[in-house]
C-alpha cells in the first residue's frame, strides 16, 4: 500500500495535476491516477513521480518480528517530503 497522501498534497502544493504529472513522467493518466488510488503498485512509475515530486520512498515492514520466516503478507510504502 503506497502513502498516496503525501504524492496528493505535493502535487497540490507545486500545483501539478494528475495529468500534468503523467505527461512529466512519460505515462498515461490512468497509470497515476491507479497509483493514486492504490489499485496499482508499479515501482518504476513510483520512482518516477517520487523523482519529480522529490519524495523519498521508505518501505515499511508491517509484519511482526516472529512472523519474518513467512511470506511478506503486506509492504506499506511511505513517502517522505
């Protein structure tokens, strides 16, 4: 899950809108705006709006220490400004 916050109040702080930001990054609308709303988690295109926005990406483990031999169930991805 990707701390979409953080890429929606940037791009509103430097006033770039979804389809400004896609062009930017050499993607389609849909490609954002399905990062946006979290129903994509494509890392290529993350690091590419994280690059224009100049966030730095932060994986955060969300499972606990005595589950670490399973299988990662979930990866939270948070976003520095």
């Amino acid at each position: 899950m990707i701390d979409t916050e953080t890429i929606k109040k940037k791009m509103k702080r430097l006033g770039i809108t979804q389809a400004e930001l896609a062009k930017e990054c050499g993607v389609s609308f849909q490609a954002i705006n399905m990062l946006l709303n979290n129903k994509t988690l494509n890392k290529d295109l993350l690091e590419k709006v994280c690059e224009r926005l100049e966030l730095t990406v932060c994986i955060v483990d969300t499972n606990p220490v005595e589950e670490k031999e399973k299988p990662k169930k979930e990866e939270r991805v948070q976003l520095i400004d």
